[in-house]
C-alpha cells in the first residue's frame, strides 16, 4: 500500500487528503495532511475508512473545493477535505 505524509504536489496516482478540525488526530504527529494512493482511496468513504475516521461524524466533504458526498469518485490528484459536525445553538 502506498502511503506517506504530504511535503510535496500529489503524484498522478495520488489524492491528497485534508483533516479539519478534530479529525487531525487521526493523522501522527499531529499533521492534517496525508496523501493516499488512488487504489487506496477511490471515494471519500474508502479514504475514511483507511483513516478511522467515522463516517458520522463528517459534517462536508469537499473535492477541489466542491461540495461532494462520501461516495463521489476520487480522480488522480484530487485534494480531498473532511470536516466533522459542528454543534451548538
């Protein structure tokens, strides 16, 4: 499996994913940014479960900046950003 922490542009094979928030402590030493190997994230729920991050607890997924839904199709170089549920009154 392809993987390692992002310090450079996404490769042809590769989707960048963004943490927001919380969900950053599902990435070490406390980064926010990680890049995945196509086969290993093809949609934003697969990329998910690779993180341990609940499907649940996501409040927006964002593909290159557009709203999308867990299920949309990722494409090589995509940027992939979740951010979790935000509560309060």
């Amino acid at each position: 499996m392809t993987e390692h922490i992002a310090s450079q542009h996404a490769c042809q094979d590769t989707v960048t994913i963004i943490l927001r928030g919380y969900f950053g402590r599902h990435l070490p030493d406390g980064r926010r940014t990680m890049v995945l190997s196509l086969a290993d994230a093809p949609t934003p729920r697969a990329a998910m479960a690779r993180l341990s991050v609940p499907a649940g607890a996501v409040g927006l997924v964002l593909i290159n900046r557009e709203q999308a839904t867990i299920d949309t199709p990722l494409h090589a170089g995509d940027t992939l950003e979740l951010l979790p549920l935000l509560g309060g009154g």
